[in-house]
C-alpha cells in the first residue's frame, strides 16, 4: 500500500537508502510495512516509493522496543496508541523515552559505521560536538555511541550552536535533572517506606518509565513557553 503521488520530500530516501540508514534489511521494512508498523511511502516519479524522517524514526523505535523483550503484536499495540500523524522528533522523545531505562543502549562503531547510522559524513568539528552531547565517545580508532541518542545528536549538529553553548546547557540539564531525580526518589521512598522489599521493587520498575515520560511531558510544555515568550514580541 503507498500513497498518492506526490513530490518527495527534501528528505526523500529510496528503501534500499532507509534499510541502509536504519540498519535493517529492505525484506524487513517491507514486512513492518504489511503488518502495519511503518506507513505507506510517498510515490514519486517513475513510480518510486520514497520515505522520510519520519520512516526512519519510526523504525529506530521499533527497534528499541524489540531490544526491550517485546513481541511483535505487542509493538503493534503500543505503535496504534500512538498518534498517527507524529514527527520524527515526537517519535525520537518516544524512543528516548523507552531506551531511558534499558540496562545499555551503547554500541561500539567504527567511523564508516558510524557515519552510516548517521546518515551524513561526520568530520572532526561534527565528532567534537557529538561528543559534546555526550553522545559518542572515542575509543581508540572506534567509537562508543549512544545509539539512542545517535539521531537526535546528529539533527542538533546543523542547528547553529557554538560548541560552549551546548556544552553550557548540558551541563544546566543535568544539574537540573538531578535535583529534580533526588527530590522525587526522595518523595517515593517516603511513600514506600513501610513496603515490603519486594514490593519496592517492582513498584519502582513500574514507576521508572512512567516518571521519565512524565518529566520530559513537563519540560517540553514548560519550553514550549518559554520560547514562545521569548519568540513573541512584545505589543506596545
């Protein structure tokens, strides 16, 4: 199934180009494309399916979700709660959401292999910055790579930050971050006290999810209007 013809995007990727990008084999994309889990390319000329960023971070989630034990019909399910008409970096927040807490989410990768995940060559200043971004890690002639961190890491190197920025604001996130972690484990473990081991434990590997997805929910709304305060002028 594809859609109507249409122009393809800027962004526009054949399948063997997706497959490639997203370390899957085509047979694979055309299998998630009959059950469902990625939507239907855009056909362009010559009756050429295209796909875009959205694809490809539709994938990567489905991946981390395959990393985290879950069957097929179970990614299905999650796939159909979603909204249908998500971004790539709506669906990236998801990811990152998901891969918060799986035991490892970094690969070690060659320079070739990395650039291949990432779709774009990367030159010293790129690798600077995504090590910045606590992204990769050198390692020798290879590098450490948080995979789930990878494709938002490689959409920030054209947004024109200086490298001190990024470091500055990372080091504001953390900060902030951990605060917010000590006051609600804090707060949780008050509530629990009287809880039996057990019991702690399984509550707090319910909880873990649940309060990430709530804390990124919070910080991307209270964003949203900072900027939007920022951005909007002021009438006179």
């Amino acid at each position: 199934m594809t859609t109507e013809t249409e122009e393809p995007t800027e962004q526009a990727l054949t399948i063997d180009e997706l497959a490639a990008r997203a370390g899957v084999t085509v047979r694979t994309v055309r299998f998630y494309g009959t059950k469902g889990l990625l939507p239907p390319p855009v056909i362009g000329a010559r009756r050429v399916g295209h796909y875009g960023r959205e694809h490809l971070a539709r994938l990567a989630l489905i991946e981390e979700l395959q990393h985290q034990g879950m069957t097929l019909a179970a990614i299905e399910r999650y796939l159909r709660q979603l909204p249908p008409d998500l971004s790539a970096r709506d669906l990236a927040v998801h990811r990152a959401v998901v891969s918060s807490w799986a035991p490892d989410t970094t690969e070690t990768l060659s320079h070739a292999e990395l650039e291949r995940r990432s779709g774009r060559p990367l030159d010293a200043e790129d690798l600077d910055r995504l090590a910045a971004m606590n992204v990769v890690e050198r390692a020798g002639d290879a590098f450490r790579v948080d995979v789930g961190l990878l494709r938002l890491g490689v959409e920030l190197l054209d947004v024109p930050f200086s490298q001190e920025t990024i470091l500055s604001a990372r080091t504001a996130l953390i900060e902030h971050s951990r605060a917010a972690a000590r006051e609600l484990s804090a707060l949780l473990r008050d509530a629990v006290a009287e809880r039996d081991a057990r019991d702690v434990k399984s509550l707090s590997a319910h909880m873990h999810p649940l309060v990430v997805q709530a804390l990124l929910t919070t910080f991307q709304r209270s964003l949203r209007e900072e900027l939007q305060e920022w951005l909007t002028p002021e009438e006179g």
